[in-house]
C-alpha cells in the first residue's frame, strides 16, 4: 500500500474478520485459521484492529526482525469483549489454541466500562489460559473529541491486564505521544477516532517492541508483507518519527 497520508490534526469470547495470512471482510464469520509458527498470535477486538489490519503489521514487524509468527483475527465493528462471548469466541480459542491472545474493545474510559473492560478480559483469559496460551490486553485510544480521557482508557486496560495476570501493550500511549511530538503524522484518521496508517504501524511496533522485548528503530521505512502480513510502506522521516516513539514508549512501560 502506498505511504500514508496525512490526517488533519485536530467483554468475554467471539466475532470473526481478518485471519493468518490474509484478511477477510469486517462481516464476514469464516472461522480464522491460525497456522504453525513459533509463536501464534490471535487478535479479538473490533474496527480498531481491523482498520489498516493491525494484525498484519505485527506480522511484517515481527518477521523483519527475524521472529515466525503467524496472527490471525476475530474481529467486528462495534463489538465489546462481552459481545465476542456470546458469538463463540471461547470455541475459536479452543480451536486455535494460539499462544498468546491480544484482546480490545473500545476505550472503555468510564467507571461502569472500566469494570465491564476487566469483567470480560478476566472471562476470555480464562479460556485462554485452558489451551496453555496468554492473554494480553491491547490499550486503544479516546476519540480526538475525547483526548482527556487517555489516561482514564490507559488506567482501563493495564487493570485489566494485571487481572489477568497478562500483557499491557500500550498502543494508546503511543498515540498520544505522537500525535503530541509529530503532529503532521498524527495517528488519528479522519473521523478522529479511528486510526490513520501511521496510527495502525506505531501501535504494531509497539506490541511488537513490547512482546519481544526489541527496538524497532533502524528497520528500513519499506517492509515488503512477511508472515502473511501487510507491506509497511513509510518515508524515512516517517519511519524515524513513529520508530522513536514506540521504542520510547515501550521503554517507559518496559
């Protein structure tokens, strides 16, 4: 895919969207297929995952750092961990039995889906747990209209992560950091909300960083599509900018 452009700057088990080695409709219910790897990652979540194929970055970031992984994805819009319960997702667990589970709703910034935030990370991390893989919580971001409330979503998923005994992968950290420290490459897409390209790459940088203890700074701005993934396609500025970021971000939460 080409570069990105510019954006102006301003709970408990299943769905099913993108899979290993491709990505399928946001509405499609093909069970995902997880394929053999040394380590086998699958994403539940909603648009925020699926946007830019989140999962697909990881995949490329991991394999250009010389790591076999496979991902895959059960993801749909507008659905909260509780709404993946109750659409099957403790079967694909079973099914795939992956080695580590990424899980997100949506920012989850008020008491009441604080706790629903925890409630249904614990439900899904118990399954997870069962098939011998770990759970991990992917902290996601407050809409621009909502930009206070960061450190509210960040409270949200590292409780909820501690819960469960898993890994906080703090995405939303580094989406406040670059929007912040480089705005012209703010990771917010058009809606304010959703993320923009530079958005999907910092955050697989990040819980790459963060799930193989690396730094990403020096990769090469272009990482042709590894491990099924997508191409990763920055300028080197670009690069350099969001690179910086999610290294410094995974360092403070190291």
């Amino acid at each position: 895919m080409g570069r990105p452009r510019v954006a102006t700057r301003l709970l408990p088990l299943v769905g099913i969207h993108l899979v290993a080695l491709g990505c399928l409709d946001a509405t499609t219910r093909t069970p995902p297929t997880l394929g053999d790897a040394d380590h086998r990652i699958l994403f539940v979540g909603n648009s925020l995952t699926y946007t830019n194929d989140l999962p697909g970055a990881v995949a490329t970031v991991a394999g250009a750092l010389g790591y076999d992984v496979a991902v895959a994805s059960v993801a749909r819009p507008n659905f909260a961990l509780e709404d993946h319960w109750y659409t099957g997702i403790g079967s694909v667990i079973a099914d795939t039995a992956p080695d580590v589970v990424v899980m997100q709703q949506g920012p989850s910034s008020l008491p009441d889906n604080q706790e629903h935030l925890a409630v249904w990370s614990d439900s899904l991390a118990r399954v997870v747990r069962d098939v011998g893989g770990e759970p991990a919580l992917l902290m996601v971001w407050p809409s621009l209209s909502r930009a206070f409330a960061f450190d509210d979503v960040r409270d949200a998923y590292e409780r909820a992560a501690v819960r469960v005994d898993g890994q906080f992968f703090p995405a939303g950290e580094a989406f406040r950091a670059l929007y912040d420290r480089y705005p012209t490459f703010s990771p917010f897409g058009a809606d304010g909300f959703h993320p923009s390209d530079y958005g999907t790459i910092v955050a697989a940088y990040v819980l790459v960083g963060t799930y193989f203890d690396e730094t990403v700074t020096g990769l090469p701005p272009r990482l042709e599509a590894a491990n099924g993934g997508r191409v990763v396609d920055l300028l080197l500025d670009e690069a350099l900018a969001l690179q910086a970021v999610a290294d410094s971000v995974v360092a403070a939460w190291r």
